[in-house]
C-alpha cells in the first residue's frame, strides 16, 4: 500500500494555468527577474549522470575425507582407505557503466511565469479592474488587468489620410474653389491665364500639403509604436488604460491581434489617472493645436459626409461614423506592457 504522507510535508503544488501569449518584451522579463532574484539567469542548465556497477566471487575449496569397512564378498575384512580431495575455483564478473547528459534549456515562458508568481508572493502586482482602484497607481507600479481593446482611433484616421490623399484633397479644393469664382469664360485668354496660375497654386499648395502630412504622420506615431484602449469598469468606475506597444515585441505578426478577444496585460504604469487626456499631447506638431479644434475638424468632416451622402440619395444615414476624438474621453492612465497574453 501506498505510504500516507506525513502532516508536516507540504501539499502536493497544483500546476498553474498556462498562458499564451500575443506580446512580449522579453528584456523587461528577464531584467525584472535578475532584479527580483538578484542573480543573473542561467540560460541552461547542463546535468550529467555516470553509474556503474561490478559484481564478482572468487571461492577456493580443499577437503578431505577418510572410510574404513569391510567387503563381504570376499569372505576376510579389508580395509578401505580413501581419501578425497576436491579443488574449486569460480570467478564471475558483471561490470555495466554508462554517461547520460541532459541540458535544461530556460525559456522566457518559464521567466515571465516566474516574474507573475514572485511579484504576486511578494505582493508587488497590483491588480487593476475600475477607476477607484486605478486612482492609486502612481508611476512606477506593476499592473494586471483584463480587458478588451480598442484601437488607437486617430493612428487609424492618420494610416487613411494619407500623404497622396491629403495632395488629392487639396487639389480638389482649390480647382473648385477656383471654377466657382472665375467669371470670364468666354474669353480664351483669360480662360489660358486662369488655368496656368491656378495650376501654378496647385502645385504649391499640394506640395506643400504632402510635407505636412509626412511631418505630421512621422511625429504622430512611427512605425514601430501602437497605441489601444482598454476600457475597464463601468459606469462612473469606468477608466482606459492606454497601452502603448512596440511592434517588435509582437510574437504574432498580425499586430490587431489584440483586437480579437479578451486578454490579460502585465504593465508597468508611466502616467497616473488623468481625465480627458489629450491624445495629441506626445505630437510636437499637433499638440499645440487645441484639441476643441480638432472636434470641431472632425464636426464639419461628419457634416460634409452626411450632406454627401443625401444629395447622393444612397441613404438617410451617413455611410460610415468617423469615431475621432482628440481626447480620450473620461479617466485614463498609460502603462507600457512587459507582457499580453490569455
């Protein structure tokens, strides 16, 4: 039978839920680690196993024996002497000896499990669920939450307006502009010169626009940087946690992917609870434009659209609803993720 255990040894650990991550950035992993543990990380562990075994037996025997009787056949007593004498030796040998080398390799599944597990024993993790607990953060702590994303509303709007978008704009503009308020069309002259400087203003504006619109993209947010929303609580304990992710530290290529469900984010907090923080406040361009302003870009684009759309007669709802916003509406508070995942 079984041997029962003991009440002083420890209960049987129940293994953890393993997690799947989207993101990591595996530098902050293990400088986390080796700060907690103060020791540098053993990338592999190299085990090595010798046995052998000798088994032998050497026996050496001498004996002797002496008999006396008689024979009867013979009708007189004779004597009979013997003597025996009997040599042994056996030797048996069985010599097994072998080397086994294992080598543990430490993966950085491994190192963020153990970064989760130490900061929760040690009750360094914070977890963060709806504002009133988000207003204690203070730049520097380590969070947990749980949430669903929302895109960087603004990145997008820039990732469409582009550059040769904004020249085609502009371009329209100033022709119709232009069309509307000439006044001579049948004079063939003056019809020559209209069109040569227009096309001259058409030049120069649209040049002008398109460098504006790569400064503008380029400062905004680069290539190698994403922004999402994650909206926990409701009602009045309603808070977003901007997320700022470096595309690099992606371990899948579709960088939306976090858009898809519901994921876990293991961040370290930059910027305390703020509300309706401006989302062009990292821009050295935009952000000295006044946010009201944008909402009111924004205003007359939506207007623009819908009056399109009904002269049109296509529909009495606008074909889409641009959901731009130069603030991020309500309490929020940033964190730069160390991990994602479900």
């Amino acid at each position: 039978m079984p041997r029962a255990p003991k009440a002083t040894e420890p209960p049987e650990l129940i293994p953890p839920v393993p997690t799947v991550t989207i993101y990591q950035n595996s530098d902050h992993i293990s400088g986390i680690l080796q700060q907690l543990y103060r020791q540098p990380l053993a990338k592999q562990d190299t085990t090595e196993d010798q046995s052998s075994h000798e088994k032998g037996a050497n026996v050496r025997g001498e004996g002797a024996v002496e008999g006396r009787g008689k024979v009867g056949w013979f009708g007189s007593s004779a004597e009979v002497g013997a003597k025996l004498a009997a040599t042994a030796e056996a030797a048996t040998k069985d010599s097994r000896g072998g080397k086994r080398t294992s080598v543990w390799e430490y993966t950085h599944a491994y190192y963020l499990h153990a970064v989760k597990e130490t900061l929760r024993s040690h009750g360094l993790l914070k977890s963060v669920s709806k504002l009133s607990e988000a207003q204690t953060l203070r730049p520097g702590d380590l969070v947990e939450f749980t949430t669903d994303f929302e895109p960087d509303q603004m990145s997008a709007f820039l990732d469409v307006l582009t550059p040769e978008l904004v020249s085609a704009i502009v371009r329209y503009q100033i022709r119709r502009n232009a069309t509307e308020s000439f006044d001579q069309w049948g004079n063939f002259e003056a019809q020559q010169t209209f069109f040569a400087k227009t096309a001259q203003r058409i030049e120069a504006k649209t040049e002008l626009a398109e460098a504006v619109a790569k400064a503008v993209r380029t400062d905004f947010r680069s290539d190698e940087t994403k922004e999402f929303f994650g909206r926990l609580g409701d009602g009045d304990e309603s808070v977003t946690a901007v997320t700022m992710c470096d595309r690099a530290h992606f371990t899948v290529d579709d960088t939306d992917r976090i858009l898809d469900g519901r994921f876990t984010v293991l961040a370290k907090v930059v910027a305390e609870v703020e509300s309706n923080r401006p989302i062009l406040e990292r821009n050295k361009i935009l952000s000295a434009i006044e946010p009201e302003s944008i909402d009111d870009l924004v205003g007359k684009m939506k207007a623009q659209l819908e009056a399109g759309v009904k002269a049109a007669n296509l529909t009495e709802q606008p074909a889409f609803d641009p959901k731009l916003s130069a603030r991020v509406e309500g309490p929020s508070f940033k964190v730069i993720p160390i991990a994602i995942y479900v």
